[in-house]
C-alpha cells in the first residue's frame, strides 16, 4: 500500500483504495458477497465485494500472489486440512516479499502443534474465556 503513496495521483488513488477496502482482503474468500452491488464512491461505480478485491488484486503481482497464498493457508485451517497444509508449506515462497517469509517459517517451526490443532477437537478456549472472566471480575470488584 505504502509503495504507491507518493508515486503520482492514479498511484495515490490505488493507494486510497487499498487503504479503504483492506479488510476485504483479510476477509474469507467465500464469504465475499458476490451478488449485492453497492455504491463505492473510490470506484464512482456499483461494485460487489468480488469485484472490489478483484480490483485490488490487479493493482500488483505481488499482492495477489499474497493474498492467493493467505487465501489457500486460511482453506486448510478452515476445513482442518493439515495434509493440505503441509503441502503448502512445502511449495516455493521466495517469489513472495520477506514479511510473508517470517510467518511461514514461524508455521514449519510449529508444525507439529499445528497439527495438533487441525487433528484433534480439544481447545483450551473455554478455559481461557474462564480465566478472562475471572480476571474482569477481580478487576472491578
């Protein structure tokens, strides 16, 4: 986002958009609304979310390449797939910038925790929600 802020007004404009619409990047890719068109007034048009991201991801390879990567991650935790995201950690991510590397490499450090997580159905959530309770109810008596 930042490499288009002062490189010209059709740059600052991408620069605005991604500032705008980022969270729909962040979003999951099938629960992007395809169907209903909104008014995106940085668009001057009718867009649905599809379309915006679609929009987005044109601006630059290396975003898109990003964001096909954090979209196939996000699918195998989702669907507690770990064969799936083993595979993924095994393919080639040099052609991605070096913040994307850090996180990868953090994901082959705790492979065999992720595993954990994705096969079995424990979860301290409960537990920890508990220990939140605990604490906020210490805190304001």
């Amino acid at each position: 986002m930042n490499t288009f802020l002062h490189q010209g007004n059709t740059e600052a404009k991408k620069y605005r958009h991604l500032k705008k619409y980022w969270k729909l990047l962040q979003k999951n890719q099938s629960k992007l609304d395809f169907e209903k068109r909104l008014w995106r007034s940085s668009f001057r048009t009718y867009l649905t979310e599809t379309e915006v991201v679609d929009r987005l991801l044109a601006y630059d390879d290396e975003l898109k390449s990003g964001y096909t990567c954090y979209q196939d991650f996000l699918y195998a935790v989702q669907t507690r797939d770990f064969d799936r995201f083993h595979t993924l950690l095994d393919e080639d991510f040099r052609r991605l910038p070096s913040y994307y590397q850090t996180t990868i490499d953090t994901f082959k450090k705790y492979q065999n925790e992720i595993k954990n997580t994705l096969e079995l159905p424990y979860s301290n959530g409960p537990l920890e929600c508990l220990n939140n309770h605990i604490k906020v109810l210490k805190r304001n008596a």
